[in-house]
C-alpha cells in the first residue's frame, strides 16, 4: 500500500499514537504521519476540521487507510482495513 493510501493523525504526547507509528512501522508500511499538536493557526484548524470529518470526536489516533477509518491503537482493525 502506498504512503499516501495510509494517513495517520496522532498527537506527539499520545502513547496510543505512539503504539501506532510503531506497529505500523514493524509492518514496514509506509504512511503520512501528521502530528496536530505541532501545528498551529490555520493549518491546525484545517487540519482537525480534517480529522472531525473522519472521527466527529476528534480523537487520536485517526488513521485513514485508503476509504477505511480506524480510530484509536486497534491492530485488528488497521490489519482489516489494510486488506480491503
């Protein structure tokens, strides 16, 4: 899968994104990692307006992968969307 098909939305200070970028790593996947918290102004906002429109409560992790959304560390999940 390529790197844009995987888009995960994470916080710097979140252990749980912290999990994510790991697991996805070990998988050897490649993946757009935007980390919110280092964003500010206007790129921020446009940004979590993104997330809410994947995940209404705007928590993280918010994964896209391809047309799937996976919110929160939930291997089973990513692997799942991973193989639609």
């Amino acid at each position: 899968m390529a790197a844009n098909d995987i888009k995960l939305y994470a916080l710097t200070t979140c252990i749980h994104c912290r999990n994510t970028r790991e697991y996805l790593d070990s998988c050897g996947l490649k993946y757009h990692c935007v980390e919110v918290d280092q964003l500010t102004g206007d790129e921020r906002k446009a940004v979590l307006d993104e997330v809410r429109k994947l995940n209404p409560d705007c928590s993280f992790p918010t994964i896209q992968i391809g047309d799937k959304v996976v919110v929160g560390f939930r291997k089973e999940q990513i692997e799942e969307a991973l193989k639609a």
